[in-house]
C-alpha cells in the first residue's frame, strides 16, 4: 500500500468506522465507502459482503485532489 497502513491501523479504523457512500450492485455485488480513523489518520475503506462475509475491497488514505477533507470529494477539473 502507497500509505503503508499497518493491519493494525485499518483494523481501528474499521472498528469505529461510518458509512459515507453506498454503491448498488456493479455487477460484483454492492459495496460502500467507509471513513474511520486511526489516531487522528482519516483512512476510506471500499468494503462489499461476498455470502456472510465482509470483504475490504480497497483501503486508502483520503487526500486532496480526490477528497478536500475526509468526509468531502473534491472536484475534478476534467
């Protein structure tokens, strides 16, 4: 990972997690965006449910120019 998260850090991030985006089925299923911290280190998770379980589909550190703060898109000048 480009942030070097540690196990540990997305783990605590997910344990106080919120839901900030929810995606309908893409064709692998639904999924959704979640931002927790670990410390004061905002980190997103893309997370989706395969049966009964959760999958973490992607974990990042949200920053600029995608995100103005971690709760926020920012916006694309394309």
């Amino acid at each position: 990972m480009a942030e070097d998260l540690t196990f540990a850090q997305i783990r605590q991030a997910l344990l106080n997690a919120e839901l900030l985006e929810e995606y309908p089925d893409t064709g692998r299923g639904e999924s959704c965006l979640v931002l927790g911290f670990a410390d004061d280190l905002p980190i997103h998770a893309v997370c989706g449910r395969r049966r009964d379980q959760i999958v973490l589909i992607t974990v990042y550190v949200p920053q600029p120019p995608k995100f103005t703060n971690p709760w926020t898109r920012g916006t694309s000048s394309a």
